[in-house]
C-alpha cells in the first residue's frame, strides 16, 4: 500500500507539471478522470509485478526444492561409492594377503628345493672324493716309496 501512495504522488506531480491552461491564462489541474485512469493503470502495473513476483518466488522455492532433493541424492550416492570403495579396498587387501601367502609359500618351496640339490650335489662331490681318496689310498699303498708316504700313516 506504501508503494501505491508513493505512486499516486509521482502520477499528481507529473500531472500538475502537465495541467492545461484555461480561459484566462491559468492553469487548471487535469480532471479526476484522468487521475483515476493514471491510478488504476498504476494498480494494474503494481498487480502484474506482484504477480510476477509471486511467480518468481514460486519458481525460487520449485529449485530450491529440487536442489535440496538433488543434494540429498548426491549425499546418499556419495555413501553408497564410500561403502563401496571400503568394500572393494577390503577385498584388494585380502587378496594381497592371500597372493603374499602364496609367493612366500612359494619361495620356501623353492628355496627347499635348491637346498635338497645342494645336498644331493655335495654328497655326490663327497662319495666322489672318498672314492677318490681311495683309489689314491690303494695306488699309494702299493707304490714303491711307501715308508715315507704320510697318507698311508694313520
């Protein structure tokens, strides 16, 4: 209502500057007609921005509506890839743990493995030195300078 008195005092100033002189020489006011006509084309343009504004406000609180469910989809999509990533993080480390097994187990059987050759090989190399040291034992022994031969001393 402030807004349609402040109106009306513009539409009489203006119309005040614009009166139209009389018979005399002085001026007359315009006649209501014409202030009535000002005022209701005044109330009619003061009911369209209401409307519109109103319309705004509507359209304001239809996005606002949507971005609070917007954000509350997001949130609830943001918490289902958090599980999600903890859930698969879980299994990458489980099966890390499962694959660490299993290289260790398989280390150790290789490393039994080559242990197991190493022995067989060194019992070879040692049965072939016996048999050698023997074969050196016999050819000694019937070697001709046998009284100094310290091999065959003990």
């Amino acid at each position: 209502m402030a807004n349609s008195s402040v109106a009306l005092r513009q539409v009489v100033q203006s119309n005040l500057e614009q009166a139209t002189p009389a018979k005399d020489g002085t001026e007359l006011p315009r006649s209501l007609s014409y202030f009535a006509e000002q005022f209701a084309s005044l109330l009619n343009e003061n009911r369209d921005l209401t409307s519109q504004l109103s319309k705004a406000l509507d359209e304001n609180a239809a996005l606002n509506q949507l971005y609070k469910q917007a954000c509350a989809e997001f949130d609830g999509e943001r918490i289902r890839l958090n599980a999600e990533i903890a859930n698969l993080r879980s299994q990458v480390t489980s099966r890390l743990q499962s694959i660490l097994a299993i290289k260790e187990k398989l280390m150790s059987e290789e490393f039994e493995r080559k242990f197991q050759e190493l022995t067989l090989e060194m019992r070879r190399e040692r049965h072939t030195y016996r048999n050698a040291i023997e074969e050196m034992k016999k050819q000694t022994a019937s070697c001709i300078c046998r009284g100094r031969n310290p091999l065959t001393q003990g």
